[in-house]
C-alpha cells in the first residue's frame, strides 16, 4: 500500500500506536462499526505531500531473500 501510494503521488504512514489502542479498546472498536470479531491489524494514513521523492537505486545485497520450500 506504501508503495502504491508513492506511485500515485501520494504519502503514506504506518500508526502503530492506533493499532495498539484499538486492541485493547472495545469501546473504540464499536464506535469505527466494525463487524463483531473484527480487529484491525494495521492503520495506515495516506495523503497529499508537497515533497519530491526522488527515484533511489538499491543495491541487491541491501535486501536479503530467504525462501522456504
């Protein structure tokens, strides 16, 4: 989702304290109307941003991949 925002122009944030709250907040969950069960894993707030990302090239070795098989 981070990516396809920058891809659209866009910012992004992951809020970890929100996720932390909603799972311990059953009030708070009620209030967003979510459906009985339901807990958010994850919050993330996108928006508008005057700021140029410049395109960046990583070197292969920054990432490591492990597969499992």
């Amino acid at each position: 989702m981070h990516l396809m925002a920058t891809d659209m122009g866009l910012s992004s944030c992951l809020i970890l304290g929100t996720i932390l709250a909603l799972g311990t907040n059953k009030e708070l969950i009620k209030k967003l109307n979510l459906p009985e069960g339901h807990v958010p894993c994850c919050v993330v707030i996108v928006g508008g941003t005057e700021e140029k990302f410049p395109e960046r090239q990583i070197p292969e070795d920054k990432i490591s991949v492990s597969y499992i098989g």
